[in-house]
C-alpha cells in the first residue's frame, strides 16, 4: 500500500533534516555535517528510486491481474503452473494480447539497473515481484459450484493430451478411396476408420460451448447490436479454433446421446436420424441457451469437398430472453487428390435477432432486428490476407452503424462509432504436439474423458462409453474398426427386424428448403432424469 510505503521514507527525510541542522551548528564538525549531508543525499535518491520501482512493478502487477481476471476462465486461470513457470505463462497471455514488444517492457528480463549494477537486498525482492505465486493472485469468481443437477461438479475431467500420440501430420490417401464414390452423398458411405478424429459427431457439436464466456458477456450487454455481434464472435471462434481438423467424428448410432455438465452450463445431444445423419442439441446456463440441430449435406468433386450445414441454430438470451437465429457459412475441403489438405470457408456467418410471434405483441416493441455478419473469402495465391474477415452491424432499417475485422482463426474486433476497438474474441493458443492429436484444442481433448464418478451417472447411451471410440482413442487401430463393424451390424439388424431405437430427449422436424429443426423434449427433461440417479430400465444398452 502507497500509503503506509511512505511512512518511513518522511521519517527518513525528518531524521536526516534533524541531524544535518544539529551538526551545521557545531563548526568543528563542519565537514561531519557535509559528509552527512551527502550521503543522506545520495541514500535518499537511492530510496526514491527504489520506491519508484516498487510502485512501477505494483502496477504491472495490477495490469496483469486485471488482464487475467478479463482474460481467462475460470478453468484457465486457477490452473496449476507445474509444467511450464508462472513467468512463462504471463509472458505466453501478454504476447498473444499486445504483441511480442510488450512482454520486455511489461516483464523485463534483467533486474532495474541501480547504482552501478549492484544487487541489493531490496533489488532482489523487486525481481521476485516480477514472478509472483500463483497463490497471491485473486481467484474468479465462478456463477455456481454446482453441476446441472444441484450436486457437486464432475470431478476429474482435467486430461491435457489425449492417451495416444499420433503420427505428426500423417497423410491420408482419400483418394484412393473415394475416386469410386464421385457425386455421391458421402454421409451413405462408410469410411475406413483412419478418417476419422476419436471423437463423435454429438461431442462435436459441443465445441461451441469453448466460447461459452462469449456467449454469457453477451447476456450481460444491454445493445442489441453488440449482444448480435458477440453471439457472431462465438461461432466464428469456434469455427477458428477447428480449422485445422480434417478428419471426421464416428458416426453416432440412432439414439445415441453425450452430455455435457460444468458448473451451471448443461449439455445433451442425440442422435434422432441415422440417414440422413441429424443430431439435435441443447446447452442451458444462467446466461443463455442454445438450441440446434446439426445436419450437413456433404458432396465430393474433383476440387473437393463441400460440407453444407443445414440444421438450424438459435441463441437466447435469458436476461429479457431475446432470440437470436444464426447461420454458417459453408466449408470445403480441398486437395484431396494432390497436395496439402486444408479446410476453408466461404460465404456468411450471420447472427439475426428472431422477431417476436403473433403471440407475442408485447415483445414487438423491443424488437430492434439487429443483424451481425461476417464474410469468409476465398483462399488466395498471396495468402497474407487469406484469414481476414470483415463483417458489419446493423439493425432493422439496415442501417451499418458498426464494422467487425479479424483473422477468423485468431480473433475478432468490433470498431465503435469513435473509432475505438474492441476484442469480442480471441482463440485460445494450441495445446502441445497438436499435430500428433488431431490438431484437438485443449476443450476437445476432454470431451472423451471419462471417469469412474462421471460413468456411473451416465446412460448406456453416452458416446463415452463406446468401446470402439476408446480403442481408436488408444490407438488400437485394428481393434477399434472390428468393434466399430460390430456396433455399425448390430444396428443394421435393428432395423431389418424393425426395432430401431426411437429418440427420446428430442423431436425434429425437415423443412422443404432442406432446413432441418431440432426440439428438445423439456416435457422428458433429460437433467430432470438424470438428477433422480436412475434410468428408465426401457434405454437401451447401444454398446454391448
């Protein structure tokens, strides 16, 4: 504290004044007195400065925890700093958000230089005020700590690589499989198992959920522009955050479920049509909810692959429950023949706000049809300009009253009336040896996670529980496609034999335009189940 720092430093000044006034009246000690004078002088300017630098090294400190509390999640910034030191950490968080510049002159890599150089006791309590403990820093605060069903969160879901390390960037020959299958709907197609990623398409749809503080930050905004802009910025970073995936989820089996439970946030998807593939999905939190369906019409040529999104998706916001529709754009994975694989985007990412129904006339007068866009452009030859995006705001007369710019696979800013910026996202840095795990962020590699605790709460239905999923997970290539042949027969018979498992936790319905919309059943609550600690005996074990 500035205040009680001072203290001595006025008695110190008080003390010196006192001496110098009492010696200067005895003229024998004349020259005593100078001396003193000197180097109450000399020792005074040596005090100033290091209080300067205690005051400089408290306000960086104070940068860095306001950066952190803004910054970070609550998973990030309580996390534990054994693997890599708190100083490199900080570094990591203030390079990605001010540049590299700023990491030597926010933590400089050589103590404050004093009187020649030399250390001093102070001097190194300074140093050490530049790596502080984790421990002295103030932790944020969390919404709830309790998990969707009132009881204490999961426990041990904190893997930070998956149990297998693949190849680095192995190379797949699709084409030697699917030159026979041009013009075909490759969601009728069964893939060898070394296409796919161990993951499900229902976890998949999760990944959203990675930006879930986005999402909440738009809650708290009172412009319906910004709240439309944020909504955009999530899905935007979740699309960025994954741009480097090429391969594909399993195939979830009809009526197959995953869940998602932290804190407040509650997740649940099914898989509610086998062909064609359509799961539905629905998150909750204090702060919104997500609702959607996802189902995507996939084509091959000899240019590549177009990955069409047809389910619908849409937001709401709980604080004066404002719906908002969002619309991908398309994505296509190129060079499958020769070259480097690479997946890209074109079209538009758009976020309407959902105008109120004819039963809804009350609602009408806030509706303000605030509408965010962003425009994916097409790959280049120069490519230093490829992952720019560049999108607007506007509302319901069209009128653009604010740009959106960034790099679709690092960051999105939204620029004010007054030219001012502000971050609406950025992505999270890649976890170690990406490469050899699927290029997975650090939220999908604990999608698959599962513990004795989680396991006993889950269906029979959970894509955790897959037995060839965990297979491909370990590496057990061969095991896992003979386990995978298994379940995908076991199904097949179901059907022949017209016992095929109906969906349970959703309904859907197909629109002529080829648009697909998903219902979650709140009248068969899925939590609501959940939280008694029993399933109905009539769920079906899909994996045994």
């Amino acid at each position: 504290r500035s205040s009680e720092s001072q203290k001595p430093l006025n008695s110190l000044w008080r003390t010196e004044a006192f001496l110098s006034y009492k010696l200067s009246q005895l003229s024998e000690s004349s020259q005593e007195a100078q001396h003193v004078r000197e180097e109450a002088l000399a020792l005074k300017k040596k005090i100033t400065k290091y209080a300067q630098v205690v005051s400089e090294e408290r306000y960086k400190l104070g940068l860095m925890t306001k950066m952190l509390e803004s910054g970070l999640s609550e998973r990030q910034f309580n996390r534990s700093f054994k693997e890599k030191s708190f100083r490199e950490e900080i570094e990591q968080i203030i390079e990605k958000r001010f540049g590299k510049e700023a990491v030597s002159v926010l933590i400089p890599n050589q103590s404050v230089d004093l009187q020649n150089n030399k250390q001093s006791g102070l001097e190194n309590i300074l140093g050490e005020l530049k790596t502080p403990s984790v421990v002295d820093l103030p932790k944020v605060k969390s919404h709830k700590n309790l998990n969707c069903n009132g009881k204490k969160p999961d426990s041990g879901v904190s893997r930070t690589q998956l149990p297998f390390l693949t190849r680095p960037n192995p190379t797949l020959n699709v084409w030697s499989f699917l030159r026979h299958n041009i013009g075909k709907d490759l969601s009728r197609i069964t893939m060898p198992i070394a296409f796919n990623e161990p993951i499900t398409m229902l976890q998949r749809s999760a990944q959203f959920l990675e930006f879930e503080q986005v999402l909440r930050r738009a809650n708290q905004e009172t412009d319906e522009g910004l709240r439309s802009a944020l909504i955009l910025a999530a899905f935007s970073g979740t699309i960025g955050a994954n741009s480097k995936r090429l391969r594909k989820p399993f195939n979830p089996l009809l009526g197959e479920t995953y869940e998602y439970c932290k804190g407040d946030l509650k997740f649940i998807s099914e898989q509610i049509c086998h062909h064609p593939p359509i799961s539905g999905f629905y998150a909750e939190c204090n702060d919104f909810i997500v609702e959607g369906a996802l189902h995507v019409y996939m084509n091959i040529s000899l240019t590549g692959f177009a990955i069409e999104p047809r389910g619908q998706l849409r937001v709401t916001l709980k604080r004066d429950n404002k719906r908002f529709i969002v619309q991908q754009p398309v994505s296509s994975l190129h060079n499958y023949i020769i070259g480097e694989m690479y997946l890209w985007f074109k079209g538009t990412l758009a976020v309407d706000e959902d105008p109120p129904s004819v039963s809804e006339p009350s609602d009408k007068a806030l509706y303000t049809g605030a509408r965010a866009t962003l425009e994916y452009v097409p790959r280049g030859w120069i490519g230093h300009t490829d992952y720019c995006v560049k999108g607007t705001v506007s509302d319901s007369h069209n009128s653009k009253s604010l740009q959106l710019e960034g790099e679709w696979t690092k960051f999105l800013n939204i620029i004010k009336s007054d030219g001012s910026k502000d971050s609406l996202m950025e992505t999270f840095p890649e976890i170690d040896k990406a490469n050899q795990q699927y290029h997975f962020t650090k939220f999908s590699v604990t999608l698959n996670e599962v513990n004795d605790e989680i396991k006993s709460r889950l269906p029979p239905t959970d894509s955790r529980l897959r037995r060839d999923l965990r297979l491909f997970e370990e590496g057990k290539n061969s095991e896992a496609e003979v386990e995978k042949s298994k379940l995908e027969d076991a199904q097949r018979d179901r059907k022949k034999k017209s016992q095929s498992i109906q969906p349970r936790w959703f309904t859907y319905e197909e629109y002529p335009n080829g648009q697909v919309r998903a219902f979650y059943r709140k009248d068969n609550d899925y939590f609501r189940i959940r939280a008694k600690g029993t399933w109905p005996s009539d769920i079906q074990n899909l994996f045994n």
